[in-house]
C-alpha cells in the first residue's frame, strides 16, 4: 500500500500534505523521546537524534511492508527492528 499512498503525494496536494502531517508527527515524537533519554543519560545516539528518527521512520515503513507480504516474518521483523532501534538510539540499561 505504501507505493500507492507515495504515488499519491506526487499528485494530490491534500494527500502529501496529510502524509507530512503523519511524518512530522512521529518524527517529533521520536526525537524528542531520544533527546530525553540523551539527556538522562540512558542513550547515546549513533548519529543526531532527528537523524535516527528519519531513519527509523524508514526502517518501520518497510518492514511493515515486509510484514504485509509476508506475515509468518513478522517476529523476525520485530527483533531486527528492536535491534536496529537500540543500536541507533544507543539506548543502554540500568542506571546511567
């Protein structure tokens, strides 16, 4: 569905407006989360926290499109994702 939806923002002004709405959102939320735990001391990102949120961003898009196709991946998916998010944000445990 997402190359139908990516084939919409390039002719629909509404659409790729809605789709920037979705993007900016969730990418201010990402960053936002990581600079907090930057500044707890709980991660130390790979690269600036608005950087990390638009890779992750990508990252979840396609896995969800991988997921999509095929649903038996889906575990795989979530580990490989939870691993990619931990080693860009640098998140650590315990105590700082």
């Amino acid at each position: 569905w997402s190359s139908d939806v990516c084939s919409s923002d390039l002719t629909d002004p509404e659409m790729a407006g809605i789709w920037d709405d979705i993007h900016n959102k969730a990418r201010q939320r990402h960053t936002r989360f990581i600079k907090n735990l930057t500044t707890s001391g709980h991660a130390t990102p790979a690269v600036a926290p608005d950087v990390v949120s638009d890779v992750l961003i990508g990252v979840v898009a396609r896995f969800a499109e991988i997921v999509a196709r095929s649903p038996r991946r889906r575990r795989e998916m979530i580990r490989n994702l939870n691993a990619v998010y931990e080693q860009l944000t640098g998140i650590t445990t315990g105590t700082p």
